[in-house]
C-alpha cells in the first residue's frame, strides 16, 4: 500500500526509533515481561507499522463489506442496517418453564429463541432411561417427545421468530418436531428460520454428545441438507462450530483450522452424495468463540471470513455469492468465566461483546456472571443481554462497518491467523482430511496440548486470571443460584407413561419399523423421522432404532 | 483380610490386591504365589502386540467378547509406557473395553512399565501367575507396541498375536528384522482401508523367505471396530494352540519360557545384593566421580564392586 | 522408585466436556502417579468395577452437568458396598458451594471447582490418602 521508496524510508526511520528512543526507554525502564503474546500465545511485537502490511493490496486481500472476499463483513451495511441477533442460549428443566423463560427474554428485547438441551436429549434418551439417572433438565430442556416439543413452542410464533437449536447428534430428530410444532400452528416448512447446529465433527473432538458412528453420521447430515434445501429453504442447516473446539483448549489459530476443516469434510460429503454444491452452501453457517484478547479475535473473524471465501471458490468451485460468505454465530468464551468474584464476568463478557462486533457477527450469545457456578439466574441473563444493547446502543462501534481494518497490527495478525490455519487444513488434509485426522488423534491433540499449556502458564503465573492467581479476596459473598427441581426426572417419567397410554401404539410401531427398514437403505430419512415423531413416537425410541441399524460410536482415549 | 483365601475363591478384589503388591515387590505376595504356584499353568496367555494405533485394545475387546461367549473366564493386562522424567503414567486402555468392565467374569488390570524396558513391566510375570490362580482360562497381555527391543512378550506368552494395519509402508522394513519372527498369528486390522491386501501380500511373502518351521503363522484381515472376522482370528489362534499342545511343543515353550524367567529372578536378585552394598557409604558415587575425572576406569571400578560380593 | 499413586479419573453420566479431567490426568501423570483414565460415559457401576480391578488409592470424578449430586455420592455408596474403605474420593467440575457440605458428607472428601490449580490437588491426593 506504499510505494517502495516511502517503505524504504520508514524502515530505516522505525530501525532509528528502535535503536534509540526504545532504546533509551528500556535502559531507563524495562519492559513488564520479557515476551508479551496474544491470549493464544502469540508473540505480540512492540509496534506495528506500514512495514508489516506492505505487502497487502486492498482489493485482493480486504476488499469492501459484503464483496469477496468478505475480509470486511459479509454485508455492506452491517450494523447500520439492522443489529446482530441477539440470541440467549436458554432452556432447563420441564418444556414449561423453559417457554416462560423464553417468553420473559423476547418481552426483554431478546431477537430470537436458542434452544438449550438436556444431556439425555442430546444423546438420544428419554428421561427414563437408565443413564439419564441425575441428568435430566440438567443443562437444558427435556424433550422426550413432540408433546414436550408443543409446549415448549406453546405462543410463540414460529412464523415470526428465528429458532436456533444446539443439537447435533438427534438433530434430524429435533427438527422433525419443529417442523411438526409449526404446522400445527399452520406455518409451512418453507416460512421457518432457524438454524440446527448438527456438527457431529466437534462432537467426537471436543464436546462429546455423539451417538452414531461418523459415516452413518455424515449421512444424516446430508439428509438434512438434502430435505432442507427443497422443503425448509430458509433454514441453516449446520452451525459448524468452533466455539467448543476453543472451550476445549484449543488456540485461535487452531479455532479456525479445526472449524474450516471440518467444514471442509462437510461440503466433501455433501458433494459426495450428489448435492451441488450451490444448493447447500448459501446455508451452512459458523459458530465461534469470543475470547478475552479482544484484538486477536477479531483478526480471527477476518482471518476466517477471507479463508473460507477462498476455499469455497478455489477448492470447490462455488459460483453463488452466498456460498463464499462465512456467517457466523458467536457465544463468549464460558471457560475465562471464574467462580471467583463472579461479578467481574460482567466485564469479562463486555470485552468479549465488543470483540464479536468489531469482528462482525451475525448474532450473539452472551454468558451470566453466575455461569462458572450453575445456570444464569433471570437477573445475571437480563445483565448479559443488556451487555449486547449497550455495545449496539451506547459504544459506537456499530456506527460505521469495520472499523479496526487498516490497523497495522490488526491486519497483520489476520494474515497470521489465516496462514496459520492454513498449514494446519494442509496437515489435516494429507492426514485424509478432517474425520481421518480425528479418528487418528491428531486435532486433539493439539488441542489437548493447548490446554494443558496454557493451564501451567497460570498455575506458574505466567498468565494473569483476575481473583484467581491474582488479586484473590476471601470469598464469602454467597450468591443467589439457580436451582434445577430434582423432580424434573420424575414429572418427565410420568409424561412418557401418559404419552404411551394414550398414543395410538400400533401406528408408533408401524412408523418404526418403517424407520427402520429405510435407515438400513441410502433413502433420505428425514419423511420417516417426521412420520415418527408425529405419531408420538418417543426421542428414545426413534434413535433406538437408528442405534440399532447404525451402532454406536466407540471413544478411544488420545491423551 | 487374607488375600489368599479370597483370591483362591475367585475375588475381584484381592486378586486386585495381589497384583498391586507384586508390583511393589511386596515380600508377602510372592509367598502367596510361591504357595498357590502349582495351581498356575491352566491358564493359556496370549500376548498382543503391534504399533501404537494399530487397534490392540479393541482387538483384544472383541476378542475377549467372543471367549466370554464360550463361557470362558478371560484376564486381560494392558501395559502402557511410564514417563522417564517423571515416573507416572496415562494408562488409557481400558476405554475401549468399556463393556467388558461389568462382565464378573473379565478381569482388566492396567500397568506401567515403571522403567522396564521390553514391552511390559516387570510385573507382568507375577499379574500372569495371580490371574491363573484366580481362575482365569485365558489371559491376554497387551503389550506397549512394537519395536527392535520390545520383544519380552515371547517370554512370556503362548501365542504371540502381532497386530498390524495396512500402509504400514516403510515400518515394514524396520520391522522385519526379528519382530516378525516372534509371531504366531498376524491380524491386519482396519481391513477396510486401502491396501490391506497389499499389507497381507507383503507379510505372507517375508514368512515364505523365512520358512522353518512346520508351522506357518496365518494372516487374518480382520476389523476390530466393525467387528468383522473376529471369530476367524479367534480360530486361528486356537490353531496355534492346539497345534502346541498336540506336538507338546507348549510344555517346550513354557520350559524355555520358565528358564529365562529364572535367570531373569536371579539376575534381579544378585543385582540388588551388589548395588545394595556399592550403595552403602556411597562407593557408587564415588567411584563415579573417579572414573569421570579420569583417575579410575570402568572396569576397575567393576571389579571393586563385584569384590564386594565375594568378601 | 517410590511405588506411584494409582488413580482412577473418570467422567461419570453424559457430560462430554473433558479438557478438565483430561488436564488434570496429564497433571497427576507428571507428578508421578498411575493414572488409569476411563474416558466418557461411565456409569457409578463401571467406574466402581475399574477401581476394584485396578486396585487404586484414589477415585477423581469429574461432572459439568450439574448432575453430581446424584452421582458422586452413588460412586462413593457402591464403593463401600464393595467393602471398599479406603480409596480417597474426589470430584470436579461445576459445583455450587452449597452443594459441597452434603458431598463431604455422602464421603467425597475433596471438592475442587473451577479455577483450582492442579498443584493443590496433587498436594491434597499426596496428604490424604490412605494406608493399605
């Protein structure tokens, strides 16, 4: 962006300031630490300057708001034309009380539903089966059946809000009951909006609610894409996350390459069974992390924007705009939340918050203080939420797209990120891509690797963690909690009992056994699944039946 | 509690409890084996062996499902490295016998290396002898993996089960050398993958080379994760051992077995007694130092140590 | 060389999030202990099951879920009901302070939440476990 001459000269005048202002001031005053790094351990150097983007060409490498390839934003008004969706993660218990709480949140100014699961949802159980023991609306609502399904959706108008829901390995399931609930309502396929998040990859790297084995589980995948694309156009059917892969330990860098690269064996299989990869892609979305070192994550969001467009129009050939665009999601990191002083998450989250906007998201999760305790009280989930309107409403970030581009550090460290990403989708693809390298280890090891890293770092105080390793009080202060009733089990139990005695048995029966028969052909599943679910057919029962055709998948321990 | 009693009526946990104190050389464990001694020499071991990745553990979980089937009351012991530096170990096998874990009639015991070099833990001689005596019909060793010096399975084991995946490419090489001498019976596991028939080609030719024996070790494609051929593999290992005990070339192996076993004890033994006294009064850091400075030799120093024995 | 600690670390229930356990296991493997690690998914039988077989001087559970007071003592029931008095019993994860005394009760006898350095928990398995 300089001619040669004017670099040269500022080389020569930076070499000058370093020798001998910087010079002078270190002989005067050290500096704090000996290295300093990003949050992902990045060295950080003193100054950036014109130097370390000399080589950057504004068309090719940034390019305009919502032009290829999209380093700006996938949009060319942004925030100025309507703010990211701000989008609480919610649900516990019973299907009623988790339709008050989103309820309360719309009231609230909330701009659409996430659906929180339990872990027995999300692994396929019903609450009354034996390892549900103790789980049950645990981390999110129980849905054993379209009935809990219908309550939980009870007002809400699914013609007018966007739902998303975190669900992976029964997400075909899930959303057949979705479809069900809205057409009760009388809202046809086509007008829902919403998103699955339906990433199996991360599952068997970092988050762990699989069920089925990878290859039967890249064909639901493609069901759904599939069946969506003709019947549910407005919905996204994968949410390809990192969020978790970074939970997990993982560095931005890796945050990226890990996500892109399971994205990558995504769109590898859709293609595989006969999609083109046009009718697909334009729905695929992301979902990332906010970390703390607000400058590192948002070159991270740049980094990943550029490096999928390029992927997408160079690897696979996609024409549609919309299949080069990187849309994402994004939750702050619940893992920098600390039990102690819970008050300062509040502020953990607000640097987050503006880290996700100035990267540009397209919607936003923002954790409660009290989340490194128990699940958010309705006063600490107002305050997250408030975090998100005063960042669009007080901050003026929002008032003009992209602000931090040109930075010479910011768009350094895009480049960085995205080469570094880049070496690790080349390694995960000569391991034969990204399923192969998970069956291998590979990914988690180096993410487990990162963890373990940075746990050390502040164990040897290396890292700072406010009112952990530093700046500790006597904790006493008792907060108020969220306490999930323990008779949730029990109340869920006797619905299924209700709901098996009063459902027309010999239809559920029938709608298995058809299940049944066409999982164990290449037929798409996805009519069966809601003929099931319709019938009344239990969560349980139609992923037990897919356990029986397609087994379970074994864990191996990477350590 | 008398360890004994209960492990002679088939006790979880005191066998569990043997174990432990023979892995810290516990005096009275050793008694308890030296007393239920001829009790063992029912039990047939097999020992498996192959690079890490190559399936062993959940070989051995479907293995042993297939024995359970027959009724049969299977052990199983899966070593894995101890650190150098630090002396702790991640013993992570067991994961993929997670089923096998309720089974009363499986019993799974995992161990260190703790510094023994060979592919097990010098434990693993004694854990063999208490699962026999707690009554197990079959006793699988899992061993680290393998490599030029990790070979004490054979001393130890009935059957040797090398386990190996296809593409294995140029390890082939480096592992020809020996290793493949030491197996019974080949498994190519992961048959779904490419050249998995090329791999089989590949061993069958280097065991017509190596052509001595009138026993000739099979190898068997199988798939441990989608359990396929299993009960093949499970046959031809039962073919080894009947064809040991049908030529009685089992009571040859376990003799030489038992002999290096012996020598192996007594080694161990006089070894302790010299270090203990070249420990006293620190002769061993002394001469240490003199050998560094140059004021003394190895083998002087040797000889010093060993004069100590003879006094 | 001193004989190692021997501990079992599981993750009992359904919750998948292991970057704690896994840490802590690589952590108690650098301070010299036996780690026997059974991975996800485990229920309070299995993980008793393993803990017998594998003799071990401690049992360091880990649950995110929220579904530890269910759990951790149902571990600690079948341990004793095994005849098993003397294995240290630890739990991690997300646990509210107020559930702690009723877990110290039920015989967990150390709770470590979030934010706990793994020295401390190496010092407290080092200062508290039990003669054989």
């Amino acid at each position: 962006m300089y001619d040669e001459k004017k670099l040269e000269q500022i080389k020569s005048s930076f070499v000058d300031w370093d020798e001998n202002k910087v010079g002078k001031q270190l002989s005067k005053n050290p500096e704090r630490k000996e290295t300093f790094t990003t949050g992902s351990d990045k060295k950080v150097e003193r100054l950036y300057t014109p130097i370390d983007t000399a080589e950057m060409d504004y068309e090719r490498d940034l390019g305009y708001p919502g032009e290829y390839p999209y380093t700006r934003g996938v949009q060319p008004t942004m925030y100025r034309g309507r703010f990211w969706t701000m989008r609480q993660y919610a649900g516990f218990a019973t299907a009623e009380e988790s339709n008050k709480r989103y309820k309360y949140l719309l009231e609230q100014g909330q701009t659409g539903l996430s659906v929180a699961f339990d872990l027995p949802t999300q692994i396929g159980y019903d609450s009354d089966h034996g390892l549900s023991e103790g789980e049950v609306g645990k981390v999110g609502v129980a849905i054993d059946s379209l009935r809990d399904m219908e309550i939980l959706f009870d007002g809400i108008p699914l013609d007018k809000v966007s739902t998303s829901m975190t669900i992976n390995a029964p997400a075909s399931v899930l959303l057949a009951m979705y479809i069900a609930v809205a057409e009760k309502q009388g809202v046809s396929p086509d007008q829902l909006r919403g998103t699955i998040q339906n990433d199996i990859l991360k599952e068997y790297i970092a988050r762990g609610t699989y069920i089925f084995p990878v290859e039967e589980s890249m064909r639901l995948i493609t069901n759904i894409f599939e069946y969506c694309s003709k019947e549910v156009p407005k919905w996204n059917t994968i949410s390809i996350s990192g969020y978790h892969i970074r939970e997990a330990g993982s560095t931005a860098a890796q945050e990226v390459a890990f996500t892109l690269a399971d994205g990558i064996a995504y769109v590898d299989a859709a293609i595989k069974a006969g999609l083109d990869v046009d009718d697909f892609a334009p729905r695929l979305s992301f979902f990332f992390n906010a970390h703390n070192d607000l400058l590192e994550e948002v070159s991270k969001y740049r980094a990943a924007r550029r490096l999928w467009a390029r992927i997408m129009k160079e690897r696979f050939g996609a024409k549609k705009e919309k299949s080069l665009q990187l849309k994402f999601h994004t939750q702050t990191a619940g893992s920098t939340l600390t039990a102690q002083q819970p008050d300062n998450n509040i502020v953990r989250v607000a640097i987050q918050t503006l880290a996700a906007v100035l990267g540009g998201t397209q919607s936003l999760h923002t954790n409660s203080r009290d989340e490194a305790l128990a699940l958010p009280t309705e006063d600490s989930v107002r305050i997250a939420l408030r975090t998100q309107q005063i960042v669009a409403h007080e901050s003026g970030v929002t008032e003009t797209v992209d602000p931090l581009a040109g930075s010479y550090y910011i768009e350094s460290l895009t480049n960085d990120i995205e080469k570094e990403a880049m070496d690790y989708i080349e390694k995960i693809d000569n391991l034969g891509g990204a399923p192969k390298a998970i069956e291998k280890g590979f990914i988690q090891k180096e993410i487990q690797n990162s963890a373990y890293k940075y746990q050390m770092q502040v164990e040897e105080q290396e890292r700072i963690v406010v009112g952990v390793n530093k700046f500790r009080i006597e904790e006493k202060d008792k907060k108020e909690l969220l306490k999930v009733d323990p008779h949730v089990e029990l109340l869920q139990k006797k619905k299924i009992e209700k709901l098996k005695s009063t459902r027309d048995n010999e239809k559920v029966e029938e709608a298995l056994e058809v299940l049944k028969a066409k999982a164990e052909t290449d037929e798409n599943l996805m009519p069966f699944i809601i003929d099931a679910v319709k019938e009344y057919a239990t969560l349980g029962e139609v992923c037990g039946v897919l356990r029986e055709v397609f087994g379970e998948y074994e864990q191996s321990v990477i350590l | 509690m008398n360890i004994e009693e209960r492990l002679l009526k088939g006790d979880k946990r005191a066998c569990a409890r043997l174990i432990s104190l023979l892995e810290n050389n516990d005096e009275k464990a050793v008694d308890i084996i030296k007393r239920q001694y001829h009790k063992t020499g029912n039990a047939y071991v097999i020992g498996v062996t192959g690079s890490p990745g190559s399936g062993k553990s959940t070989l051995t979980d479907r293995l042993t499902k297939e024995l359970r089937a027959e009724g049969k009351k299977v052990g199983i012991l899966a070593v894995d490295p101890t650190s150098p530096f630090s002396g702790g170990a991640i013993l992570g096998d067991r994961i993929r016998m997670s089923d096998l874990a309720l089974d009363k009639d499986v019993f799974i015991r995992s161990m260190g290396t703790r510094g023994y070099l060979g592919g097990v833990s010098k434990a693993t001689w004694g854990a063999v002898k208490a699962l026999d005596i707690y009554g197990c019909d079959y006793i699988f060793i899992e061993t680290v993996g393998v490599g030029q010096s990790e070979v004490d399975i054979v001393k130890m084991a009935d059957t040797v089960l090398m386990v190996m995946i296809p593409n294995m490419g140029d390890d082939i090489q480096a592992i020809k050398a020996g290793i493949m001498e030491i197996a019974d019976v080949f498994a190519i596991n992961k048959s779904d993958l490419d050249g998995a028939d090329k791999t089989k080609l590949e061993i069958e030719m280097n065991l017509d080379l190596n052509e001595k024996s009138d026993y000739r070790p099979p190898v068997e494609k199988v798939s441990a994760i989608k359990n396929e051929d299993i009960d093949v593999l499970l046959q031809k290992v039962r073919d080894h051992e009947n064809y040991l005990k049908e030529t009685g070339k089992l009571h040859e192996r376990r003799r030489r077995n038992l002999k290096v076993e012996i020598v192996q004890l007594v080694e161990e033994e006089l070894l302790k007694m010299i270090m203990q006294k070249a420990l006293e009064g620190d002769l061993l850091e002394e001469l240490s130092h003199q050998v560094e400075k140059r004021t003394q030799d190895p083998y002087t120093a040797k000889e010093k140590i060993i004069s100590l024995i003879r006094e | 060389m001193d004989k190692p600690i021997r501990v079992l670390v599981a993750k009992p229930g359904l919750d998948g999030h292991d970057r704690g356990a896994k840490v802590i296991a690589r952590a108690l493997r650098d301070a010299g202990m036996e780690v026997i690690y059974t991975g996800l998914r485990q229920t309070p039988e299995q993980i008793v099951a393993a803990a017998v077989q594998e003799d071990v001087d401690v049992v360091a559970m880990s649950i995110l879920s929220g579904a530890h007071n269910h759990l951790f003592p149902k571990v600690v029931r079948l341990l004793r009901e095994e005849g098993i008095e003397d294995v240290l019993v630890l739990g991690g994860g997300v646990i509210p302070e107020d559930d702690i005394p009723g877990l110290v009760e039920a015989g967990v006898e150390g709770i470590f939440t979030p934010g706990t350095p793994t020295k401390e928990v190496i010092a407290f398995i080092k200062e508290n476990i039990k003669k054989k």
